[in-house]
C-alpha cells in the first residue's frame, strides 16, 4: 500500500524593497501578517505580501518549493500604521 499524500497549506510573506528583503513562511496568516509588518520596517518598505500556497513535496527553497495560490493580502504602510488589502488572482490557464 502507498502513503496517502496529505496537502500543507501555508502562507507566504514577503516585505520586498530595492536594497533589503524580507520574507518567510508560516503555518497561520495571522502570524503571516503580523511577520510581514515587522519585515517592512527594516528594509524600509511600505508594501508586503501575504500569500496562500500549498507546500510542493521535494521542492527547492523557500520561494519555489509552493504552489501559489492567487489568494491573500497586500499591506500598505502609512507610518506606523499598517492597512491590509484582501485580493484574489485567479490562475490563468496555459495557451
């Protein structure tokens, strides 16, 4: 008998500028969320990432090792003050 395969979902972050990044994954958005913030602070941006995915068995680092998918939160930093935008990019289908 084969191991049933089980699906992991997590969420992706990411507090990406032109001279520092940030970013990382974790098992809640919340968490996600809370790790983007404190990521925009130090590489001095005003826009983070929160993104679903599912974790790809024997994938490669971070950033390429998930399936994205298209659901999640994009933050906009106002000083101390973070505002958190919900969207959904659906997948498009191969040509």
């Amino acid at each position: 008998m084969g191991m049933a395969m089980r699906m992991v979902t997590v969420w992706l972050w990411d507090a990406d500028g032109p001279a520092h990044s940030a970013s990382g994954v974790t098992d809640h958005d919340g968490t996600a969320k809370d790790a983007a913030r404190q990521g925009m602070i130090p590489t001095g941006v005003d826009t983070a990432t929160v993104e679903q995915a599912t974790h790809l068995a024997g994938g490669g680092w971070m950033r390429s090792g998930y399936h994205r998918t298209g659901t999640g939160w994009t933050a906009e930093r106002h000083g101390s003050r973070v505002r958190w935008t919900r969207f959904h990019r659906p997948e498009r289908a191969a040509s």
